[in-house]
C-alpha cells in the first residue's frame, strides 16, 4: 500500500502571515496522524518563510509516523537533518529565492556533488531520497549517486492531467527503471483528490505520496479528519 505523507508547510505559512502560534504545525502533525496520515513532510528553507528551526525540533518530538524532511542540501540543512535524524530526507535541486520545487535534480551533471552528501545521511542511518524528473537517463545517475529511492516531481503529470494516458507515460518507464535498479519510488507534487487515484494506479509497488498544497487547501473545505481520509480512499480504491 502506498503511504500518505502529508506536507504541512503550508500550516506554517498561514500560521506566519499573522504571527504567534496559530494554527500550530505540532497539532496539526499529531492531527494528521491520528485520521490516518502514514507520515509527515517539511521543507525548511533558510528564511523560514514557513517551517522554522524551532519547528523542524518540535516536530521531531511529536511525530510518530515516518519524518521526511525535504530541501536543498546547503552545509545548513545537511546539519539540522543530521542533528534531528530523520526516518527519510528527500534532497530537492530548488535554491532559497524558488517559490516552491520547480525540477527534479540533473543527477548526471550533479553527480560528484550529490554522492558524499548522499553518503554521510546514509552513514547517519537515514534514508535518502532525491527530487527526479521522469527521466530514463536520470534514473539511472540517480542510482550512480547512491540514493536509496527517488521522488518523481509530478507536476507535469498534474498540468497534462486532460490527457493522462500520454502524461503517465515517462512516470510508468522511469518507475519500472528505478524498480528494475532495486530503488524504491515516492512521487509528490501538486498532486491532488483529481488525480491521485490515476497516478498510483498506474505506478506499481509506489511506496510513498507527499502532498501538502492541495490536501491543506482542501482541507479548508471538508475538514482535516475527512481531507486525509478522502486521500487514503483515491490511494486504496480501484483505478476509475
């Protein structure tokens, strides 16, 4: 079964536009996990335009479920991941003036920079994901660098959802190749209750979904229980 990572930075930017502690990213975390969230997704970037330091803490003495901490890895984040130690940390290529995650990583030009850093979280016993277009090539350098999975950016999928026989197709090759190599495959970007239930339907043995945007936004109108059931039933039911 395919587990639900619920990203919760979008929490902590309503919480920041006003300031104080409301709504609290630590209620929302043990929320998300008590209606069935399978694990909890951040992304701390050096202006904490979201999740803070002080969050990134918090949360680790809360979450219960798998901790997967996303971003770029400056000599800033590789500290705060190995500090916190995290089940899984998802290595994204976006620097700190990208307004969200845009591309996945070149891993074959980016490969002698990606390998130690891979390395030293994987000494640290931390799982390694990297953010990957769905991209033979790259999958196969993403293997070269030592990753243990990889996170297909969906984006693309998500913005061709109207033909989505012919935007599936690179996601279908580059997650048997990534199989075929014994890497395992997130998935995760703008993913949503529309599309969801098609893309893991199609992506064999896909361990993991991170979504934030939608499901927070969503949750605006059918609440946080229900938003996070609705999400598990498009990932258990049958393809429609």
């Amino acid at each position: 079964m395919t587990k639900l990572s619920v990203n919760i930075n979008k929490i902590a930017t309503i919480r920041n536009a006003r300031g104080g502690k409301t709504p609290s990213v630590v209620k929302a975390a043990i929320a998300c996990e008590n209606f069935g969230a399978e694990g909890i997704t951040i992304h701390p970037r050096p202006d904490e335009r979201h999740i803070t330091r002080k969050d990134v803490y918090d949360l680790k003495e809360v979450v219960k479920t798998e901790f997967n901490i996303e971003g770029y890895p400056s000599e800033e984040f590789i500290t705060l991941v190995l500090d916190v130690k995290p089940e899984q940390v998802t290595l994204v290529p976006d620097g700190p003036d990208v307004i969200t995650s845009n591309a996945g990583w070149d891993c074959i030009n980016k490969q002698e920079y990606l390998k130690p850093i891979i390395e030293k979280f994987k000494n640290a016993g931390i799982r390694v994901s990297v953010f990957l277009d769905p991209v033979m090539e790259q999958v196969l350098a993403a293997k070269e660098c030592g990753t243990d999975r990889i996170e297909l950016y969906t984006e693309d999928f998500a913005s061709n959802y109207a033909q989505k026989e012919k935007a599936i197709e690179p996601y279908v090759l580059a997650a048997a190749k990534a199989q075929e190599l014994e890497l395992g495959v997130n998935a995760g970007h703008d993913l949503s209750l529309e599309n969801l239930n098609y893309f893991v339907s199609k992506i064999p043995n896909l361990l993991e979904v991170s979504i934030g945007h939608a499901l927070v936004s969503d949750a605006l109108y059918y609440g946080l229980n229900n938003t996070v059931q609705m999400y598990k039933n498009r990932i258990s039911q049958p393809s429609s």
